[in-house]
C-alpha cells in the first residue's frame, strides 16, 4: 500500500515481522496525522461501499507531538472496537496549548470489508514524529499491534 501525489503528501505500508508498520508524510503536523489514519484504516479494511454516518469532534489535549499522534491513533482503534465505527476522513488543526481539534467522518464497520488484520494497540517501539529541520516536511513511522 502506497499513496502519494503531488501534494506532497502520502502514506504507505512497510512490511514489518507479525505487526503492522506504517509511515506518513505531509506539509504540516495535522497533514501528516491525517494521512497516519488514512494508511491505518487502509491497512485492515476497504471502505469504498461504506457510507459516510456522522462527523466526530473531539480536541487531542496538548503534549509532545508523538504523543498526539498516538491519541489520535488509538482513537481510531478504540471507535472500531467499542463504538464499530471505521474512519472514512480525518482532519486536524492546531488547538489552543498546542493541542489539536480533531474531527474524524466515520461510517459503520460492518459496511466495509476486510483486507488485513485488524489493529490492537499502538506500539511506542520505533515510534517516531516529527518535522525534517532541512524541508520543514512532517513525517512519522508507526509500529502497530495487530
């Protein structure tokens, strides 16, 4: 799996023993965590037929950037499990404190179909966020329990 284009901006899988490893790029911080969710939900499921049920909000509290990618992650993975709701769209801008305001379009999980397995928990192993201090482009690797 990989997604890019000219906006200089994309994700894909990196094949990684037993777990799910994923990396994302982007112009800013909220860019590249969109695109961490996008590679995520890709990972395990195919959303073309599911329809789009409501717009969750939700404000990340502030912390080290690698901390907010990883509430933002294991959001996702907790709607799944407990709410069966599978993000289709996700975007992030800067909140007050550097934390972010979140919105994330979900559908319902029964709707989409399986294409991998699904994600447990998000590994702090190998974690890794941040911007490049040469081109000011954001990028993250991810480790995922699967």
């Amino acid at each position: 799996m990989a997604c890019g284009g000219p906006s200089g901006r994309g994700h894909r899988g990196v094949p990684h023993t037993a777990d799910l490893r994923i990396e994302a790029w982007a112009p800013s911080r909220e860019a590249c965590i969109a695109e961490a969710v996008a590679a995520l939900v890709e990972s395990f499921a195919d959303t073309s037929g599911v329809r789009r049920a409501r717009t969750v909000g939700w404000d990340v509290p502030p912390g080290p950037d690698e901390d907010l990618l990883v509430a933002v992650l294991d959001e996702v993975i907790f709607r799944l499990e407990v709410e069966g709701d599978i993000v289709l769209g996700a975007g992030f801008g800067p909140a007050d404190g550097g934390g972010l305001a979140a919105r994330l379009t979900v559908g319902d999980v029964v709707e989409a179909t399986a294409v991998g397995a699904v994600p447990k928990a998000v590994s702090l192993h190998g974690l890794r966020f941040g911007a490049d201090p040469d081109s000011g482009v954001w990028s993250c690797a991810v480790t995922v329990d699967v």
